[in-house]
C-alpha cells in the first residue's frame, strides 16, 4: 500500500481503516483486525498506529477490546455520528449547502423553543454578553460573522436534547464552513438588520417566552 504525502501518516491510516470498513462491509461490533495487522498492511511505525488509533476513538470509529481476541473492533455509533459522516459525504454535491440550510432553518425555532423552556441565569447574561460584541462589530463583517455564529453554538448549548444539539451545531458549521471559501458581501443596513433579529431573539430566550422564540426564530430564518 502506497501512502500519499499530503496528510500525516496516522491521518492516512484513519482513512484506511475506514474505507476497509466500508469495503468489507463491517457492522458495529465486527472485528477489524489488530495493532500488528495495521502495521503490517501500512508499513507505518507503531506510533503512527497508536497516533491513528487514537484518532479513529475520538471520531467513533472503533472501539478496543484487551487481551485473546481483542483489537480494533467497528464501533456503535449514534445519530450525530451518522450525520456528521453523512455531511462529509455530501460535501462537494451541488446542493449539498442548500440541503443544510433547509434543514438547520427547520430546526432553529425548536432550538429556540428549548433555549426559552430551559435558559438560566448564566445562560441570560451569556447571550446578552454576546448581541453586546456584535453591536461593537457592526462595521467589522468577518468578527460579525464569527460572534453570530457563537451566539447560535451557545443558544442550542442550552437546549437538554442532545441530538438537536448535535445535528444542529453540526449543520451550522457545515454550512460556515462553505461560507469562509465564498464570503458574502454584507452592506451596513443587512448587518443592523441581522442584529435586530438576533437581540429579538435573545430577548425572548431570556424572558422565557417560548412562542416570542420561535416567532423569533422564524423572523431569523426569513432574513437570510
């Protein structure tokens, strides 16, 4: 097997891993293989192995067993997992940034329903905290953007259901992610306008104004 340059070398056995995993057909639980046999089948150092490992535990890729029949077993995964890996599927299909903006604007008055339902004290002080730098950054577009985007990863932070924490922050940066390499010209009357709906926003979460939330929720989406 012949390892290209332009990752590092775990990287490169992360990816190998995976496209063995789909290529064999494996399901949570099957046995992949072991330490030596990735060794072996890469020709890496057993540092890269361990480095590559590592990396495949944190995406929930696979899971280790110890001992006679142990090694690197395919791991459960849960609906966010599934999503994330779905998004990086999709990524170059035309309309894959279409898709995930009509589904992220489906779910923002849910996430603002739960915000209100289930805001404290802390979490007040912190989304006013933020509409306050956003105000301060009105003629800085790219601090603008970046501030917006934290107000929206903190506001679904207070929701208690994980999953559309999960989905939601993860279709956000998806779609943010698109909108670094092609930046959006934004004149100075579409920013106070952003600012308008995102204070309204955050005013309901605070109050505890469910339906003010997701009315807000829905002026937000209409803006775009």
């Amino acid at each position: 097997m012949v390892l290209p340059a332009h990752r590092t070398r775990a990287e490169d056995v992360v990816l190998y891993v995976e496209d063995s995993i789909e290529k064999r057909g494996l399901r949570p639980g099957d046995h992949i293989g072991t330490r030596a046999d990735l060794r072996e089948q890469t020709g890496v150092a057993r540092a890269t192995i361990n480095e590559a490992i590592r990396l495949l535990q944190e995406r929930r890729r696979i899971a280790l067993r110890p001992g006679p029949g142990g090694g690197l077993f395919v791991a459960a995964t849960d609906p966010v997992v599934r999503l994330g890996r779905t998004l990086l599927t999709v990524h170059g299909e035309p309309l894959a940034v279409a898709g995930a903006i009509e589904v992220r604007e489906q779910l923002e008055p849910l996430v603002a329903a739960h915000a209100a339902q289930h805001r404290s004290a802390k979490d007040g002080r912190e989304l006013k905290s933020l509409i306050t730098a956003m105000k301060k950054n009105l003629d800085d577009v790219s601090q603008f953007v970046s501030i917006n985007w934290d107000l929206h990863v903190r506001i679904a932070a207070i929701s208690p259901n994980a999953v559309l924490r999960g989905t939601y922050v993860g279709l956000y940066e998806f779609v943010n992610q698109v909108s670094l390499v092609n930046p959006q010209p934004r004149d100075n009357d579409y920013m106070v306008r952003r600012l308008q709906v995102h204070t309204d926003l955050v005013t309901a979460i605070v109050a505890g104004d469910v339906e003010a939330a997701r009315h807000a929720a829905e002026a937000h989406r209409h803006s775009n």
